[in-house]
C-alpha cells in the first residue's frame, strides 16, 4: 500500500509539474465528457418523453385490443364484451389498474381549418392519472364527462384555429362502413405531449361510441398498467396473459411488433371473421415511432465514438512526447532501484488521475448544463420535433450515465497511456541517465 501510493504522489508530482500540457488534456477529456452526459441525457429524455406519452394518449404498459371482423375484407379495431376480458386480466397479481378506452380514426372539422386524428375515448372517472399526466392550459378536463366533448392539444387548437367553447364537427366511419358526424364543442385545450398529441384527440368513451354507433360492452382496447416493481417482467407477464385469455377460451392474433393501426391491412386481407384479441406492450403500440430515436442514438454514439477516439490519440501522443522529454529522470529512477513495472505503473496512474480529475470536472460541467437546460425549458424548430418527440427540449440525467461517463474516461485515458507506459519501462538506466534531451 505505501509503495502504491508513493506511485500515486509521485504521478501527482509530475502532473503538476507539467501543468500546461496537463491543462490542455484535461480540458479536451472533460469536454468529451461534458458532451457524453449531455446526449445521453438527450436519448434518455426522448425515451422518457416516449413513454410517458405512450401511458397517457396511445398505451397501457400492456394492452389488448381487439379486432372484429363483419366481413372477411373489413376489419375494425373494436374489443367486444370487454368487461369479461378485463376481469381476467385483472386477476394476475402484476396488474395495478385495468381502464377500457375507445379507438378510432376520423377527421376534425372546424369553421376554417380541418386535419386528421386519432380519437381516443377516455372515461375521466375511472382514470385519476390523467389529471397528473396532463398539463390544461385551456378550459377543464372535467368537461370531458360531458357528451360530445372534445380535448385537444395546442398544435392542434392552433392549426385548427378554435378555442375553448369552439365547435368543431368529427367525422369517421362506423363498423358497418358507414360515414357519420357528430357536432362537438373543445371543452380543454392541453399542452402539447410530443408527436403523439400531434395527431390525437380525446373524447369521452360514450361519444365515441356514439360517433361509431357502437353497443355499450364494446370499446377499443384495456390498457393495463403493472405496479412499478415488475415493470421489468413485461414479456413474461405478456406470456401469462396470453395464456389465461387462451385458456378462457378467446381466439388471439399471433405476436406482431408493431402498433395497432399497422396490422389493419394484414388482418383484413386474412380469411376469418369475428373477433380475435391483439396482446401488445407500450413499445410496440409506438414503434412506429422508434426509427428516428434509433437515429439520434447511432448519430449520438458516432459523435462520441470520434472525440473519444481523438481524446485517446491525444492523451497517447502526449505521453510519448513525455517519455522523451522525461529519460533521465526515467533512467534516474532505473538507477535508484525503481523496478520496470513501477516505471509503468507511474506512467498510468498518471494518466488515470488526469482522466478521473478531468472526467469529475466535465460531468460536473455537463450535469450543470442538463439543469440549466431543463430549467429554461427551450422551444425546438419544428424540423427537430421528429427526433426530440416535443416542442421544449428537455434531457433527462440518470446516475449510471454519470458512473459510466467517469469509468469511460477514466479507462480510456489509462489504455491511451498503456504503450508509452511500456515503452518508458523499457528504457536501460544507463542510457537513459546520458540521453540528452
């Protein structure tokens, strides 16, 4: 132990000694770091961004859906006799909460404006989360207990040009593939929750029933949330669901990774008709929308990958410029008795300390950033809202991206300094002592 940490002063010694070439390292590895905390912290704010709007707009953490089928060429995203199904669901012990919730897809018409959305058909009763989950900005969720009632989001107040008290007319079509209208009125106007509340509206589950002419057991889909410590079981609480809606009897589709909405084609152009049951995760309701926060990721990781691999360059070829610069005092260190393995180990913990110093310094520096950025809660071009998933940036800062930010440099810096620590050990003390420098 004593021995190691005199290697450790004797490191300190020489980074202080050597304070600009020091300095200028030090800068370089704490700004990678620095950057490293601020896009992962970017990746894992659009992923949180992600699922919090799949659980409020699109997704329970499972859900089953249904299908139904009046003829062999028309399929229709409606869950029959829902109450049943629930009940079984309710039943496994991971299950917090089992709310129903109608799909539907239709046109919103207002006096000047008219645009395309998903209608969601939300009962506010059964579901006290979505007062938490959504900012109103306008109006009342309450109003939402009110027939043919609408809440909007403000992208799409805006594009519609309507307020709070405004009439808008929806139009979709009916499971017999009929075409029918409801007058409505925007009883709220909510702050916008990423692309997905771009194109989605929500109703009460009673008017879209009536919009669609639908019978009172039939709705959309169960949305089922699991209690907070068996979120990381969800493909094997998938699997007994599965099983126990197979077991009562019910016909399910077979497991297809995608959001509901994708599988109507396919499950049209397939022969039978009736119902069959659609079992899917949150992810899978959104995959739709994974593909440009992969992008982000791979671009982000390429980025990081280049400076670091800069950083090591750097780190490499200063400490080989001070192995020559540092022979006689190498080979004076040879002389006294200093072993070729000492002679190594200085010369990493050198860098190491360097890279630990500078890598606490950037992640300091990046954590700062992340808060402040967080705090000013920043607007976004519309161009970078595909990517970011919302309007305001926002990052979130996990303690494992802190950890992995310090042992990545810290590591990196050590391998850099690993050849010239070797290449300084090799040095005879002899010629050393007389090398001129």
């Amino acid at each position: 132990m004593k021995v190691l940490l005199l290697e450790l002063r004797l490191a300190w010694f020489s980074l202080v000694e050597h304070r600009r070439r020091s300095a200028l390292l030090g800068a370089a590895i704490a700004a990678v770091a620095a950057l490293f905390v601020l896009l992962t912290s970017l990746a894992a704010g659009i992923n949180q961004t992600l699922f919090e709007s799949a659980l409020t707009l699109a997704s329970g953490h499972i859900n089953v859906g249904g299908f139904y089928k009046v003829s062999p060429g028309q399929a229709f995203p409606l869950l029959t006799g829902y109450e049943k199904v629930a009940e079984l669901a309710g039943r496994l012990p991971e299950v917090e909460s089992v709310v129903q919730r109608g799909r539907g897809f239709g046109k919103l018409v207002a006096e000047t404006a008219a645009t395309d959305a998903a209608l969601v058909g939300v009962d506010v009763a059964t579901e006290p989360r979505l007062s938490q989950q959504l900012v109103v900005v306008q109006g009342n969720l309450a109003e939402l207990r009110q027939p043919r009632t609408l809440l909007l989001f403000e992208g799409q107040a805006k594009n519609l040009k309507v307020g709070v008290g405004d009439a808008i007319t929806v139009v979709s079509q009916t499971a017999r593939g009929v075409s029918n209208t409801m007058d409505c009125r925007v009883g709220a106007i909510a702050k916008d929750l990423g692309m997905l509340s771009s194109f989605t509206a929500l109703t009460s589950v009673e008017s879209l029933r009536e919009l669609l002419q639908l019978r009172p057991d039939v709705t959309g889909v169960l949305q089922i949330r699991i209690k907070e410590r068996y979120l990381n079981d969800l493909p094997r609480i998938t699997d007994d669901l599965r099983a126990t809606l197979t077991g009562a009897g019910y016909p399910i589709l077979a497991s297809d990774p995608g959001a509901f909405f994708e599988k109507l084609e396919s499950v049209a152009r397939s022969g039978w008709t009736g119902q069959k049951l659609d079992i899917s995760t949150w992810e899978e309701e959104i995959s739709f929308l994974k593909p440009s926060f992969v992008a982000l990721q791979a671009l982000s990781s390429l980025l990081i990958t280049v400076l670091l691999g800069v950083t090591i360059a750097g780190v490499m070829n200063s400490l080989w410029i001070a192995t020559r610069e540092r022979t006689r005092e190498i080979g004076t260190l040879r002389a006294i008795g200093m072993q070729r393995g000492a002679v190594a180990r200085m010369f990493l913990l050198e860098a190491a300390q360097l890279g630990l110093l500078a890598s606490t310094f950037g992640v300091a520096l990046g954590s700062g950033a992340v808060a402040w950025l967080n705090h000013a809660g920043l607007h976004v071009p519309l161009s970078m809202q595909l990517f970011l998933m919302r309007d305001t940036l926002r990052l979130s800062l996990e303690p494992k991206t802190l950890l992995l930010a310090l042992a990545l440099l810290t590591l990196s810096a050590a391998l850099a300094a690993l050849y010239p620590s070797l290449r300084a050990a090799r040095l005879r003390p002899m010629s050393a002592m007389t090398h001129l420098s």
